[in-house]
C-alpha cells in the first residue's frame, strides 16, 4: 500500500496512526503542494491523505483508511469507543491550535513544501481559508496563553485515558501540530503521550517556530 501525504497535514497523521498502530507494510509518498494534478488524479480533487490499496484503488479520508487498515488484519484496534473528555478537550482547542499552527507551516521545513512554487501555492491556500496571516502571528500570545491553560486542564484528562481508542485519532494530531508553536508548553502527560505516539508511528514531532 502506499500512503500520499502532506507531512504538516494533521488529517495525515491520523491515516499515518492507523496504517503504524496496525503494523502494516506501506509506503509513504509526499504530495507536493502547487501539484493538483496527481491527487486530482486519483480521488477527483486535490486532497490528502490518499491511499492506494494494494489493488490499485484509491481511498480518501483519514477515518475511512483508519477504519480501512484496522479491518486488514487482527486483533482490531478500535471497537467503535472513544473518550469523550478527550475529543471535547481537541473540540475546544482545534480552532486556535490551526491558526496557531498554519501561518507556521506555511514558513516550515516540510517536504512537501520544497519548492519555491509549492510553497507560494500552499501560502496562498491557506490565506484563501485563514485570510491575512501575519495577523494570526499577531494574535499568537494570546492564542498561546489560552492553548497552555487548556494544556494543563488535559493533564486530568490524560490521567484518565486508558488504553487506545478513538479520541487518540484526534488528539495526537493536534498536539502534534501544536509542537510547531514556540510558547506553547505541554505538562508531563501530554509530552509524554506526544513522544509515546510519535515513537510507535514514525509521525516526527515538530520544532518550534
Ligand atoms: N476530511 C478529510 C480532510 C483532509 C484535508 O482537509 N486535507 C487538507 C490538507 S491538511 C487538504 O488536502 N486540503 C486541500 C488542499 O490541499 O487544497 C480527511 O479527514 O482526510
């Protein structure tokens, strides 16, 4: 199987968690951004992540190929539960932990940004979605302060959680996103719940910036 990518893309790292957590053979393929063509290609639009079954066909939607690996083969991974305080927690922090993150990304060491044009291509998308994002520069300190308050009341959270299950499918891409932001500090849970997923997936934490 093979897995296209954009490394920065948070819905990525949740069809990168799913194909590692089952320990399947796949291989991992950067789309460049600027390059429409090639996902277009394959699933009707520019979209990521895709994946290419061992049959040829194409699959979008990061849950989808999540649900998709976690069927290959035993023992499952998911038996349909989640933790509610935790997807509760990524609900009230994923709209200042996205624009915290993408005027970040736009300026980051991704491969799929590697070019002079995918980088403009990708900078003019995400003004398209965000608007001016040097304002979103603007308004990261407050964005970090409230972000670290909610990091310390996911320490409880943390405490709780037992076992794998869904709600690891939303945490851990935001808190892997939020590895990018200078400023932003996670307690010991949450650092240690970042490096223990980072290790089991090959999804690298992010320098700040
Ligand atoms: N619902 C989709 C959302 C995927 C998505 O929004 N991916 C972004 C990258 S983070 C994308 O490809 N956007 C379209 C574009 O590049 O123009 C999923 O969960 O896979």
């Amino acid at each position: 199987m093979k897995l296209y990518i954009y490394d920065h893309c948070p819905f990525c790292v949740k069809a990168r968690m799913g194909l590692a957590l089952k320990k399947l053979p796949f291989e991992l393929e950067i789309l460049m951004e600027g390059d429409a063509e090639t996902p277009t290609r394959m699933v009707g639009k520019k979209i990521a992540p895709i994946l290419q079954k061992d049959d040829g066909s194409y699959m979008p939607e990061s849950m989808d190929i999540v649900h998709y690996a976690d069927q290959l083969k035993a023992p499952r991974l998911l038996d349909g539960s989640t933790d509610e305080a935790i997807e509760a927690w990524v609900k009230s922090v994923w709209r200042i932990t996205i624009r915290l993150a993408v005027p970040r990304f736009v300026e980051g060491d991704f491969p799929e940004l590697a070019t002079t044009e995918a980088r403009e291509a990708f900078r003019a998308r995400e003004i398209r979605a965000f608007g001016d994002l040097d304002a979103l520069i603007e308004q990261s300190p407050e964005w970090i302060a409230d972000i670290n308050h909610q990091l310390q009341a996911l320490e409880a959270l943390l405490a709780a959680h037992k076992g794998l299950n869904l709600a690891d499918f939303s945490l851990f891409p935001v808190l892997r996103s939020l590895t990018i932001v200078e400023g932003v500090k996670f307690g010991p849970l949450a650092q240690a719940y970042a490096e223990h997923f980072s290790a089991k997936t090959g999804v690298a934490l992010l320098d700040p910036a």
